[in-house]
C-alpha cells in the first residue's frame, strides 16, 4: 500500500493528503512526530521533514510537498490539478508560491507553527509578538482570496486546481485552531465553503489531534 | 524581445538567466532596483519581487524563480533540463528545493542578503553572527555537492540538469563576494569548474556590480 507520512496540522501534508484525494489514489497515512527522530523514517528522509510519499514499490518522494504534488500530477496525469497549457499553469503555480512561502512566512508559520507545533516540539512558550503579526497579516491574504474569487470560478481561473487545494490547506490548519476571522471576509468565506464540501477535505475535516481538538465549526459545511 | 527584470546577485534571477541560455531563448535584461518601488515595475508585479519574466507580447511571468523556470520548461520544451520522467523530475526538483530553501535560508541569506543586499535596501549594518552562521553551514553543503558528483555525473544524475543550475545560482553569488571555501572541498570544485565551462554561465559570470566588483578568481575557469 502506497503510505503518507505525514503531520496533521502542516500545510504541506495536507496539500498532499486532497491531491491524492482529488485523484482517487489510496494512501495509509502515518503520522510521524518527526521530534523524536525515529531512526527508520530518517532513513526515508535523512532531512527528517514531512510530508514523505512511500509507493508501493519502495520508491520514497521526498523535498517538500510541491515536490511531492508535481510527482503526483507527473505520475498519475488523470484529473490534472495544474491547469492546461504553460501559461495557466504558471498561473497556478504563482498561487501556489504565494500560499506555500509568503502566506506561510506571514500568517501560518506565526500562528499554526507558534501555537501548535512549538508545543509539540518542547521550544517553549508561543512568542506573542509573532501571533499578533498573524493575527494582522490574515486580513489581506483573506482580501486577495476574495478579490480573486469575485472575478474568477476559482483562485487561478475556471477549474478548482492545485492554487485552491494549497491555499485551503493552510487556511484549514488556521480555522482548525479557530484563527480564521470569517464574519469579516464573507468572498473568502464563500470560496472555503465551495472547497470545504469537496470530497478531497474530507480527510482533513475528519482530524482530531489528542489533546487538541479543533473548534466547534471546523468541520461543518455551514460554518 | 523578452525581457527579464532582474538583480544580479540574486540566485533566483540567475537561475533564470542561465535557463534562458541552456535553452537558447533570447532576453534583454532589465537591472530592476526593487528598493525604488518604480510605479511602472509594481504594475507588472505588485509583489514588488524579482525575477519577473516579460514575453515579446507583453505576457507576464511572476511567482518566483522556480515558478517562471518550470514555465520555460513547458512554454520551450526542447532542451529539457528537468529530466525525463516523473521519478527523475521529482529527484531535480527535490534538489532545486534543497538549494532553494534549505541553502538559500542556511547560506545565501546569511551571507549574500547580509552583506549585499542590506546594504543596497539601506538596512543598516550586516548582522555577525548570520554571517559566522553562513560561514559554518556551507561546509556541509559543499561536502553534499561533492558527495553527489562522486556518485552521479552532474548533481541529479547522469544529465546536466536545473538541479545544477540551481545549485550554482547560489554558489556563483556566493563565489563573487568570496565566500566559497574551495580548498577545503575539492568535489565541489570539480562539479563547480565543469559548470562555469558551460556557455549558460557566460552571463552571470561577466557580472559586475558599480561599487561592488567580483573577487579575482570570481570568472576564471582555473580558480
């Protein structure tokens, strides 16, 4: 069986986990608290990082979850998630890099990374200066998700894409701790909502991490 | 004609440059000062970031390095330098995502954006301890290219590949201020020696800065 190493609340293994929903691949997932270093899964990724796609056959993919993703979409081309032609493409990759780096150093990494996985790690208490800089950064991020939705189907154009997928999934790592300001972004709120009924959410919306459960609506459609 | 706004010791905007070339693809380049937030430039890209790639019909490519290389890969398919088949592409784009991420914040932004680029943005003086931080950490990753290029002919196997010239944006920049310990890594040399014979590099090599002129060896093939 093809296995996902993965963590929970991380974007990038999230991302993976609905692209190969989206594709109808089956995958055991394995969530690997990559903190305590276990000897067999650093031999899969001496970089010990998450997500780390194992094939049936042995082949592992590692680098990153874009990396993983682009595999994928190279492997098992039915139900393409980038898009059609260069430059539709290039447009769904320009959305990706921008939820993948500048919404991740701006919102997630101070939020999801802060509140979450710092605990996990034992780096010490949240730093509250890097929390209320999320805080203040969602707002236009949320701004552009609708700005882009009022004048397209989609983030990156016509066709639900692997833009969508990205953006929910750091979106839904933020709503999982509650940290999603909706009431104010109802273009925004519309577009999670389309994305939230999709069946590639259903493994995420299912989550529940031991001694941190998700807020009241994270899995709710009318949220 | 194609143009390409860019910074030259950017690694970013020299993978691009050295792409264009491998590919034969001709661009007039654009010095662009992004500290001046000219108007005309944030219309192209509101993200204020370079490279931005400009096509003869006015096209525009945005994202990111990796983003406007993966759309020269597919908008000029001849010349591939991603490899051939999925397993193959995903063990490049793990690399290019090493040098990338993992380099970029371990080596290039502690050494190259320290001394260089703060000084151009007027951000004051460069910080000592990032700068004795890049100065430890690229000895592991200079030991890893020569590791690599014992084992393979180029860094992601047998064929010259954008894993090479990723890795060698990084390096290049470094190598013009002088911040590339040769001596002690006698691998890496070699692997870095055949690059800069190649014809891609003439460009980024012929670089000088006003003010800020390369290191003696920065272009000889013999250094």
């Amino acid at each position: 069986m093809r296995t996902l190493y993965h963590l929970p609340l991380d974007p990038g293994c999230r991302k993976v986990r609905m692209l190969l929903r989206e594709k109808q691949l089956e995958c055991e997932l394995h969530a690997e608290k990559i903190w305590e270093r276990r000897d067999e899964f650093l031999k899969l990724n001496p970089a010990g990082e998450v997500p780390v796609l194992v094939e049936e056959d042995g082949t592992t993919i590692t680098g990153g979850a874009q990396v993983v993703a682009e595999y994928l979409e190279e492997a098992y081309p039915e139900n393409p998630l980038l898009g059609d032609g260069p430059l539709c493409r290039a447009e769904v990759r320009r959305l990706i890099a921008w939820f993948d780096l500048k919404f991740w150093r701006e919102v997630t990494a101070n939020l999801v990374e802060e509140k979450m996985l710092k605990r996990f790690l034992g780096l010490g208490q949240p730093n509250s200066s890097a929390i209320r800089a999320g805080h203040a950064n969602i707002h236009y991020h949320l701004e552009y998700i609708g700005w882009l939705s009022d004048r397209r189907n989609w983030l990156a154009g016509e066709d639900f894409s692997l833009a969508d997928i990205t953006a929910a999934s750091h979106i839904s790592a933020l709503d999982y701790i509650g940290d999603v300001p909706w009431q104010m972004h109802p273009g925004a709120k519309d577009w999670y909502a389309r994305v939230k009924s999709r069946p590639c959410m259903r493994g995420v919306l299912g989550d529940t991490i031991a001694g941190a459960p998700p807020v009241k609506h994270y899995a709710d459609l009318d949220f």
